[in-house]
C-alpha cells in the first residue's frame, strides 16, 4: 500500500472519530465542537496531501482513485448529516449534494463499461474544497443563520455546477454507440 492510499485510508477512520465528538458537541459552541472541528480540518489536509504525494511520487493506484473521493464524500455528508438533524443544514440542500454524488458516480460507471474514464473535474476539486472550508466555518462559528445560509448556498452552487458540467462534458457516455 502506497503513503498516498495509507493518508486517504486514515482520513476514512478519522470519520468515526469526527461523528462521536460531533454528537458530544450537540451542535454547540464547546470543547467538543472544536475538537470535531480539529479533526475536520485534518480530516480534509489529507485530501491534498495524499493527491500531493501520489502525484509528485506517482504513487497513484487504482485502490486511491476508488478510496479518495469516497473518503472526500463520506467525510462532508457526515458533517451535514449531522448539521442536518439538528436543523442547521437543510434536508432538500442535502438531497441536492447526495443526487449529485449518486448520478455521477452513475455516470462514471456507465463511462468505465464503455472504456471511458472520467477524470476529476476542476469544478469538482473545487465543490469538494469550497464544501470542506464552508463546512469548517459552520463549525467554527455555530449559531449563526446568516453565515450558515451563506455556507449552504455556496455549497449547493458547486454541487449543482459541478454537476451540471459534469453531465454536460460526458452526456455521449449515456447513450449507445
């Protein structure tokens, strides 16, 4: 196993760690929403780091290409998941960001069984980052609806750009040759 897959496969075990300490937190301002906080933050250094290294290194594997954005997503649901049960983080905006994942991973395995790879997007890289620091802020600074919604629109405009760009760049993988 490449240091690349080993740093993805640690940010996949902080995700457990993230979810107690955010439910220790009840969605307050504390100790242990800072700590949740702490181990978001590092949680998603990962994701840069391991695609530093597995590029600079070329370590790049196919079990990192699987493993990484997998981590990435399960990572940010988990925060609005919760942020979404205690009413901060509303449901349909986490519709929006689950449809979004669940089509073009559909997308990308239509594309896989025709021979075709669809590599990350910029606009992708961009949703997940944007969705990490916004994330972070809603941690940082909880109780505050103004820059809660800012944070949940910015996320819901990636997701659907990125999304939208992804379909629009790939849309002959869904039809027959």
């Amino acid at each position: 196993m490449t240091t690349a897959s080993k740093i993805t496969l640690a940010r996949v075990v902080m995700i457990p760690a993230f979810l107690v300490t955010m439910y220790l937190s009840e969605g307050t301002k504390g100790m242990w929403m800072y700590i949740s906080l702490a181990i978001f933050v590092i949680a998603s250094l990962t994701d840069f780091v391991d695609g530093y290294i597995a590029r600079h290194y070329n370590q790049t594997t196919d079990f990192g290409k699987f493993l990484d954005p997998l981590a990435d997503k399960l990572l940010t649901i988990a925060a609005m998941t919760c942020f979404c049960e205690w009413g901060v983080f509303p449901a349909w905006a986490l519709m929006i960001v689950l449809t979004r994942e669940f089509a073009v991973t559909g997308l990308r395995l239509i594309a896989v069984q025709k021979g075709n790879v669809i590599a990350a997007g910029w606009s992708g890289k961009v949703k997940t980052a944007s969705t990490m620091m916004g994330l972070c802020v809603m941690m940082a600074v909880p109780g505050i609806p103004v820059l809660n919604w800012i944070v949940i629109t910015i996320i819901v405009l990636t997701t659907l750009y990125s999304g939208i760009e992804y379909f629009v760049q790939n849309w002959s993988c869904l039809w027959d040759k």
